[in-house]
C-alpha cells in the first residue's frame, strides 16, 4: 500500500464520517466484549482459584452431626461427637489414606497485646495439619511436632488477628499474647488469604498445639473435625463410604447415615469449579466471536453500499485501464484498515478497564487478581481482526469486479 493508495482510502473513510464511526463501532464492541470477557473470566478463575489455594485436591473432611436414622435400639436425632481413637481406626481400616489429622475450635475467643484486643477462633491443630491446608508464612514457623510432646504455649495468629494486634506491622514473633486468661508466645504469622477453611477463617484464627487446647480447655480426646487426604493415585470419591462405615460402626451410628456422618468431598468441588470454568470460557468465547462476526458483517454491508454508490468512480478506472486485481485491492484494504482501526482501538480500550479492574482489586500493593490479556491473546485477536477484515471486504470487492465500464457510464 502506497502513500497515494494510503491517502485515498482515508478520504473515503472520512467522506461520511458518521457511517464510517457506526460501522467501525460494531468492530469496536465486538473486541472489546470478546477480549474483556477473557479477561476478566481469567481474573474471576484466578480470585476462585486464589481463595481455594493451598488447600489439598485430594482431601475429605469429616464431622459427626445429629444421626437422622435409628440404629441399634438408639432413636434418630442423638449427639455424638468424634474422638481421638477414630484417627487409629482410620489408619488401620482405610489404608488408601496419606493424611489423618484431627482438629479442635473454640469460637469467640479474645488476643489482646498491649492496648490492642482481637476476636479470634482458636484452633488446635498438628503439624501435619499443613499438607491439608498449607499455610502462607509470613513470618515465623506453623506448630511443629515439639510443641506437640512438650505443651509448648505457643500459637500461629491468622492475618486479621495480626493486624488488629500488631498494627504497626513488624516480626511480632518473640512477643507475648494473651488469649483469655492465658499467656501464649507468638511464633509464626500464617497470612493466608485462602477462603477454603476448615472449622472456620484462618484469618480470623489462632493456632495451638493440639494437645494444649485439650488440656486447657478440658476437651478430654474430643475432636470436632478430622481432616484426610489421599495417596497418589487414590480418588478420594471411590474410599468416600469406606471413611463413613469405619467411623459410624464405632459410633452405632447407621453406616448409610450420611448427614449424620458428614463426609465432605473437596476433591467433587474442586471438579465443580473446573467443569464450571470450561463452560464459562466456551460461553466467553460463543458470545465474543458472535458479536465480534456481527460486527464485521456490518463491515461488509457498508462496504457493499459504499461500492453501490461509487459505481461511476470504479467504472471509469476500469475505462482507464485499471485491473480488476487494483479494484479489489482498493476495496480489500479499505475494508482491512477501518477494521484494524476499530479493533485495535478496542483493545486498548479494554486493556484500560481490565487494568482499572485489577488495581479495584488489589490489597495491602498485592493484586488479589490479575484481569488482563495475556500477549498471544493480543496477538491472536489481531489475527483474528485482519481476517475478518479480509472476509467483510471480499464480497464488496468481487461486487465491484463485476461492474461493466460501458454500465458503470449509464448508472447515473
């Protein structure tokens, strides 16, 4: 494309300019709905995936609740609870299980250091407590098996709690809190922003040796929940009635009970999300290559008028000798340019709001989400724009092959 050939094009872009900004328009939206929609899909996948992060694939949760079946002369609708000796049997009876930790809670408790006080849950845990919801350190260590044998007083504080207490920020390790009416020292700062908790927010928590909350809060060998996880290999979904059997035997509870022995997939969840997201980007998809189409046939249509109204003008290039090669050319590039123009302007449009979008989202200088396309998806939309360019100008262009010199004269 010469500079001449250049010049002409934008002249006959410009010569209505209304029609020219309308028909670019429908280009416009089109990339703007379909690059935004991937986008900010990515975004929303990536906060779900963010407040499920470090919380094992593999893994069952299990809590005792009111039985809803009579079973062995006891009537439905009796309390039980679970118990340390259901850790032992679920090793022994459940050999496909890696993972075998029990947990323990107690809610409205209240940290306070120095001047400052915080509402919190205390949970005691064991260390392996870990490889079923992985902690994000920020400071210091998780419980470790020594607290566990020795009754350390000691505690991990949850990110919510750390602000409230320490809201100077710094290494609070070393430092003393008081929970209740008992001193504990801090050794770790778990700042986890994970939304998949077990037994309530972890932000809102603060961690103890398992052994020393069943001391100082005489829970005897009580749990409240046992958390699992798998071997490799191992689909938690096909071992889901065997963990249920093995503890509702040791109970009297009915062993086809399972809203009284509740036993908690994560691993159906996490094909929930996954099977959810792939519909949702078949649909982003569907609904932005359709309106980025419908935009470009509004292309070819104007093209197709604008070769209607310029029949005398092409007319009389053929009658001065030009080709049908130059007359398809001239049309193809009109048609590619106000194409290009269009879409790459809603490119960087979109790229504006999806950037807005993401700053909107981010916390403490930390992005909970990034909305924003990555580099082959640019390029890709670009591919994607300068074909249809072609495609929404071929059928104006072999319209204006078609037109005779000698009825080109006539026309008027």
């Amino acid at each position: 494309m010469d500079f001449d050939s250049f010049s002409e094009i934008l002249n006959v872009l410009t010569r209505n300019k209304s029609r020219t900004f309308l028909t670019g328009f429908g280009v416009f939206w089109g990339v703007f709905m379909l690059v935004g929609l991937v986008g900010g899909g990515d975004g929303l996948k990536e906060i779900l995936n963010n407040n499920l992060a470090g919380f094992a694939t593999n893994s069952a949760v299990v809590w005792a609740q009111p039985t809803t079946k009579p079973y062995h002369g006891f009537r439905k609708g009796r309390q039980w609870t679970l118990n340390y000796d259901d850790i032992k049997r679920l090793r022994a009876h459940v050999p496909e299980l890696d993972v075998i930790t029990p947990t323990i809670s107690r809610w409205s408790a209240n940290a306070t250091h120095d001047d400052r006080s915080a509402s919190g849950i205390i949970k005691g845990v064991l260390p392996e407590m870990q490889k079923v919801s992985e902690p994000k350190m920020m400071y210091g260590r998780y419980i470790n098996q020594m607290d566990i044998n020795q009754g350390r007083k000691v505690c991990v504080i949850g990110k919510q709690v750390y602000k409230s207490l320490f809201p100077k920020g710094g290494d609070p390790c070393g430092d003393v809190i008081r929970i209740d009416s008992v001193y504990f020292s801090v050794v770790g700062v778990n700042y986890s922003d994970g939304n998949m908790n077990v037994n309530g927010n972890d932000q809102q928590a603060v961690f103890m040796p398992l052994s020393l909350v069943q001391q100082i809060y005489n829970r005897g060998h009580s749990v409240d929940i046992i958390c699992v996880t798998g071997k490799p290999g191992v689909v938690m979904s096909d071992i889901t009635d065997k963990i249920r059997h093995v503890i509702a035997k040791a109970h009297d509870v009915a062993p086809d009970d399972e809203k009284g022995v509740m036993v908690f997939n994560t691993e159906m969840m996490f094909s929930m999300v996954d099977n959810m997201f792939r519909g949702i980007n078949m649909l982003i998809w569907l609904v932005g290559i359709g309106t980025l189409l419908a935009g470009a046939i509004g292309v070819s249509n104007i093209m197709m008028v604008t070769v209607r109204e310029r029949t005398v003008e092409i007319g009389i290039r053929r009658a001065i000798g030009a080709t049908p090669r130059n007359i398809l050319s001239q049309i193809i590039q009109e048609s590619i340019l106000l194409t290009s123009i269009a879409g790459m302007s809603g490119i960087l449009f979109v790229v504006l709001v999806l950037q807005v979008l993401e700053m909107a989202n981010t916390t403490d200088g930390v992005a909970a989400a990034h909305f924003q396309i990555s580099f082959w998806t640019a390029i890709g939309a670009v591919v994607l724009l300068s074909v249809l360019g072609v495609l929404a100008g071929l059928a104006p262009a072999l319209r204006a092959m078609s037109i005779k010199p000698v009825d080109a004269m006539r026309d008027e």
